[in-house]
C-alpha cells in the first residue's frame, strides 16, 4: 500500500473497512459498562495507557518501514512528531480517558481506508478523501450512540473521530512517504472530494435539524420511536447566550420574553413538578419524565435547582467557597429568570440561608453556568441550516462539473 498496490481485491479492502466499523459500532451498547467495571477494579485511567500502548505498538512496524525503505531523516521526524501528536491528543482528553480510545480506534481505520481507496485514487485527494470518510463513519457512530439509552451524541466525539483520521494520513503522507501516491489531483478526484464533502454534510446536517422539537414531533407519531423522548442527551439544541452583569453567563433554550411567559403562567405547576422530584422522587427520575423534547422548560428549571442543590450539599460538607459560589449563582438565576417557579415551591432560600451562602462563597471573576452548555447559541437554526444547504449544492455542482471536464 505504499510503494505498490495492496495485494488483496478492491471490495476485500473496503471489507476491512466496513468489519473494523462494525466492531466499533458493537462496542457501543456495551462501553458504558465497561468503563464502569474497568473503573471500580482497575482503574479508568487504564484506558489511557491502553491508548498510548496501541499507538506505540503501531508505530514499530512504522519505524521498520521507513529503516527498510532508507527514507531520509525528516520522515523520522514527522513520524515520531505525528505519533507525539497521537499521544498528546489522548493526554489532552485524560479527564475522560475512555473517549482517548477513539484516538486509537478511528487511527487504525485512517490506515484502513486509505488502503481501500488507493486501488483507485493514487494523487495527493486520496489522504482527504479518507479523512473524510472517517469522519463520516465516525458522525454514524454518534448517531447510533444517540439512541442507546445509556450513551449521548457529543460533538466533541466527532471532533475526535476526524481529528484522529487526519492525523493517520498526515502519518502516512509525511512519515511514510508511499511512492505509490504522487501528483496533484487530478479533476476526477477533485470531484470525488467534492462529492464526498457533500455527502458528509448532509449526514452531519441532518444531525443539526435533529432538534428537541423534531424529535418530539417524529417519536409521538412513531411509536417505535417513543423511547425517544426520555432521552437525557438531545443530538443539537439552539438557544440565548445571556450576560448578566450582577450573576455571571447562563444559557436558555428561550428569549427572555419567552422565559417571562412561561414563569407567568406555568410557574405554580413547575414549582409542584420540582417539589415533587427533586430531593423527592430523584432527579434521574425527574430527566426522564421531563426530558427535554417533553418539556423543556420545566426541565430546564429542575436542571438549574439540581445543580443548586448538588453544590449546596457539596459546600455543606466539605467547606469549599467555590461550591458555595455555584449554589449562590444558580439561586440568583432561578430568582431571576424563574420567580414563580422558585417562589411557590419548597425551594426557595430563607434569607439566613441566603446571607450565609453568600457570605461563605468565593466570587469567581465571571460565573458562567454548566447548565445548558451544549446549545449552540452563535446561531439560530435557520442560519445554520441554509449554510448547510448552499454548501451541499456548492459541492455537489461542483464534483458534478469536475467530473464531467475529466
């Protein structure tokens, strides 16, 4: 695959492709698991030294290959400083070291897929091509992780995949130097990468039209699909990034004007849901019977008392001003932009409670709440789905017009 072709047939290189996909699809039902178990009797950070191992161990018959083709010093150089990068990204991702696993997954089919690809695209398109159809696999991951009920859609995971793709074709183009890739590219294989980023946008922009709204719409009228709506984790939510001077940065799924609205008129019966379950019924029961395609108000108002809640006790027993701080700031914000909500429920502060968290928080220099973290708040939901519709025509024109000169 490097000076010559791959011995096996065309279709036998995708199958590697398509089996070593599978395998990191199957493993997802069962990873949370896994982790759990690896964590209680080993240790989590296991999954680290297991990625940094495989990465080493990949670069052995790397390092034989570049000694047996006597190529010159720098693709030592990039070699080694790619496979650092390697292990600089699972570092980097420590505080969760079961998601470095994905570094090490989607390398090894960066390899795989430039292998399938070189029996026919033999210019320098083949290595983004192939970092696309990893990344591409990799966003089908995150859908099939979306609707297991113990797993989540991250972003961040996809971010990942295709980071990890590109860094095993740098690897190759830069380390190993395969004299059987040569050349500008050529207009047929510029169309084929412009088809190729047409067909991953529409996959990914199918994700970003995924929000709560549609998935309530679609799982009420499917009934297969009701599971659906007691997801805790939502695929992309659109929102309001909000700056409050006297509390710090909070995000919503609603405008200000909405948020009034709401507290007006549902406020009593929110403040009897959070009554009910938090501190009451339990908070993971609360996620599911108020999910956010469900109702994402009164879950949105139960996520910030939780986490008032959590940090509250935290700053109780263990003393620390900073939690203290974090239960003061999601207080304010429930005071402010959930009045009634918070006034009729049995969770409203005594002021001597109020004046004593205050007086024992340690004031961050800017509070900014992790409730809500992941709504995209740059954008609304038109302007993102238009990008993606004038970038999908872009591209899908322009392979056809290439590859109709070629």
């Amino acid at each position: 695959m490097l000076d010559a072709p791959p011995k096996e047939r065309e279709w036998q290189s995708w199958l590697y492709v398509v089996v070593w996909s599978l395998i990191i699809f199957s493993t997802i039902p069962f990873a949370r698991a896994v982790r759990d178990s690896v964590r209680d009797h080993i240790g989590i950070e296991v999954f680290l030294y297991v990625t940094v191992a495989g990465i080493l161990l990949l670069g052995l018959p790397a390092y034989g290959s570049l000694k047996k083709r006597q190529l010159p010093f720098t693709a030592y150089i990039w070699l080694f400083g790619i496979l650092a990068g390697f292990i600089g990204y699972a570092y980097y991702l420590r505080d969760i070291p079961e998601e470095a696993i994905h570094v090490l997954e989607y390398g090894v089919l960066g390899l795989l897929v430039y292998r399938a690809l070189v029996h026919r695209v033999r210019d320098v398109s083949v290595y983004l091509i192939a970092t696309l159809v990893v990344g591409l696999i990799g966003v089908i991951d995150e859908y099939i992780q979306w609707v297991i009920p113990s797993r989540v859609f991250d972003l961040r995971d996809i971010r990942t995949n295709l980071l990890a793709g590109g860094l095993s074709q740098l690897a190759i183009a830069m380390g190993l130097r395969p004299t059987l890739v040569a050349g500008m590219p050529s207009r047929q294989s510029l169309g084929t990468l412009c088809y190729y980023i047409a067909v991953g946008l529409v996959v990914l922009g199918l994700g970003f039209m995924n929000t709560p709204d549609r998935v309530a719409w679609y799982a009420k009228r499917i009934p297969s699909l009701s599971f659906l709506l007691d997801s805790k984790s939502m695929m992309v939510e659109y929102g309001h990034l909000y700056h409050d001077p006297d509390i710090g940065i909070f995000r919503s799924r609603f405008s200000l004007g909405q948020l009034q609205l709401y507290d007006r008129h549902r406020g009593k019966e929110v403040a009897q849901i959070l009554d009910r379950y938090i501190r009451g019924e339990g908070y993971s029961r609360f996620q599911k019977v108020y999910s956010v395609p469900r109702d994402a108000y009164a879950h949105e108002a139960g996520v910030h008392l939780f986490r008032r809640e959590y940090y509250f006790d935290r700053a109780y027993k263990e003393g620390r001003g900073e939690h203290y701080n974090i239960a003061l700031s999601e207080n304010q914000i429930l005071e402010k932009y959930f009045p009634a909500a918070l006034n009729h429920s049995k969770h409203r502060w005594r002021p001597e409670t109020k004046a004593e968290v205050k007086d024992k928080a340690v004031r961050a220099a800017v509070y900014e709440s992790a409730v809500s973290a992941g709504l995209i708040t740059r954008f609304n939901q038109s302007q993102v789905l238009y990008a993606f519709a004038l970038a999908i025509v872009v591209f899908f024109t322009s392979g056809a017009y290439l590859r109709g000169k070629s």
